[in-house]
C-alpha cells in the first residue's frame, strides 16, 4: 500500500509540474505576441508618420494665417486658421476652369492607353509573329529606358513634325506641334506614351496568367480574335485595368517633364499652373514675403493632390488586387 501511495504521490506532482510548465509557456507566448504586437504597432505609426509628415506639414500650413507664421509658439495647430490661402489659390490659378480640362486631357489619354496598351499585351500574351522577341524588349527598355535621355529627340521630333516626308510632298511643310497637346495623343496612340511599357507588360503578365482554355471554348463557339478579346479577356482583366488606369491618371495628371519639352499650355496643365502660382502672386498681389507666398502654394498643391486622393480611396481595394494578380511585384 505504502509502494502504491508512493506511486500515485510521485505522478500527482508529475503532472502538476507539467502543468505548470504548460501554463507558464502559454504565458510566455502571450508575453512574445504581445509584445510583437506592440513593436508591430510602433514600426507602423512610425513608418506612417515619415511617410505622412510632409504631407500632415503642408496641410496644416495651408490653414496659418499671418499671425500664425509669425508666431514662435504655433507648430503644428493654427490658432487663427483661415481659408484665404485657398480662395487666393483657387482665384490665382482658374482652378475650376483649368482642372476641368486638366480631368478631360487626362482621362482622354488614359482611355487611349487602356486600349492600346491593352491589345499589344494580349498580343504579346497570346500570339506568335517574327521578332516578338526583339519588339518585347524595346518594351522593357520602354520601362528602364530614362526619358532625360529621349527629351531632345522627342523635342526636334514634334517641332518639325513630317513622317516620312509626307507633308513635304504634298507641300505642306513641317509642322510645329508644341504647345499643344497632340504629342501626347500621338505617342498614346501609338504605345509609347507615358510609362505605356510598363502598362504593357503589366496586361502581357495578366493575360499569361489566364488559361487558354476560355479563349478555346469561345473559338469553339464561333467567335473571332477580336471578339474573344473584347467579351472574354477583358471582363477577365478589370483587376489589370483598375491598376492600369489608377497608374495612368496619377501619372498623367502629375507630369510636369513632357508638359515642359513640349510646352504644353497652362490653361491645361495644372502643374504647371501651381509651379508658377508663387511668381503670381508677388507679382498680381504685392505679397513679397517668400514665408507667406509658400502658405498658397501649399494650399494650391493640397487643391490639386485633392481629386487623387479621392480616386485612390475609392479603388484602393481592387488597386491591390489588381497589383498582386498582375505579377508586376517581385
């Protein structure tokens, strides 16, 4: 009895012990997942402010009064705000007028880009022609290719504009085509517009990915390339196309390097209405304190990153989508 005491003593303390130990790892786990957690939370709220700060900075600002930027004890909270730094700016700027052919210029290229763009990737996706090989690497030497390099070329091109002498021989001379925006429409059309390489590999990536077997069945049914194209891939590729127009309307509406090599007018260009909006305002207001000319410029760059913003909110979730489905990461 005494053995069988003994015995039944030495597995009660056995498993108290494992008991124990068991409960102080689930403690020490909850401790690490803790405390991940909150070192997950810091990285995050820091990364976040350097990333915001700047933008935080000017929107604040945009609301300082005179008094509030003179003053040694304002940082970051206005004590007076005031909206006259945004009634300037839009006044200054013809901000509704210029932003509404600003929106009409952009969203016009983008739609030439989604097409174009759209059939050379299902081209390259799907289709075998002599040298696909050599023209898919001028596409990627499209996308790394810097266009500093091309700004001249580009420039000389469009001011004595005359493909293959065409104009010449119907005696029409060359053709300046600065100072409008035909040259973006041009290169658009013909895929090299603005990051249109990248638009390019990004639907010859997606359409890859697709099985062939959809375009099977609907050839199998009768239908053509073209419209396979247009009733079957593309209701297949609107991930691709989010990410592609939300990449061509930021870009097109911030360009400010092809709206100066071809000089295109302020009266469709914001950014270039907002580069000069401080010289403006010197010269049209007598406001010559370098200090308070900024404070409109702020608020002129907030009213223009504004239209953006609410773009990006509004797509982010099939912006995402479209990012990871289209295997321009990694």
């Amino acid at each position: 009895m005494n053995l069988i005491s003994k015995g039944k003593s030495l597995w009660s303390g056995a498993k108290n012990n494992t008991q124990l130990q068991n409960e102080k790892n689930r403690i020490i786990r909850s401790v690490r997942k803790f405390l991940f957690s909150v070192f997950r939370l810091i990285l995050i709220v820091g990364i976040s402010y350097v990333i915001l700060s700047p933008l935080i900075g000017v929107t604040v600002s945009s609301f300082f009064s005179n008094e509030d930027q003179y003053s040694p004890l304002v940082y970051l909270i206005p004590q007076t705000p005031t909206l006259e730094r945004y009634e300037l700016a839009i006044l200054r700027m013809d901000y509704w007028r210029v932003m509404g052919n600003m929106l009409l210029y952009v969203i016009s290229l983008t739609g030439i880009q989604l097409v174009v763009c759209s059939m050379v990737g299902y081209g390259f996706a799907r289709f075998q022609f002599p040298m696909k090989r050599i023209l898919f690497a001028c596409v990627i030497v499209m996308i790394v290719l810097p266009a500093h390099t091309i700004m001249l070329p580009l420039y000389m091109t469009f001011r004595n504009f005359d493909p293959l002498w065409l104009f010449s021989m119907i005696g029409g001379g060359k053709v300046n085509l600065l100072s409008t925006p035909v040259p973006m429409y041009l290169m658009s059309i013909f895929g090299t517009g603005l990051r249109s390489g990248l638009y390019i590999y990004i639907f010859n990536q997606f359409f890859r990915g697709l099985p062939k077997e959809i375009e099977e069945a609907s050839f199998v049914d009768g239908a053509g390339t073209f419209r396979t194209f247009l009733r079957v891939m593309i209701p297949n590729a609107v991930p691709s196309i989010i990410t592609v127009t939300l990449f061509s309307l930021v870009w097109q509406y911030n360009d400010l390097f092809y709206a100066n090599v071809f000089n295109i007018s302020n009266n469709v260009v914001m950014s270039r209405r907002l580069s000069s909006l401080q010289v403006t305002i010197a010269n049209i207001d007598d406001i010559m304190d370098p200090s308070i000319q900024q404070l409109y410029v702020y608020a002129g760059i907030i009213m223009m990153i504004l239209p953006m913003i609410i773009i990006y909110v509004v797509l982010q979730r099939r912006f995402i989508e479209g990012v990871e489905r289209s295997g321009i990461v990694g």
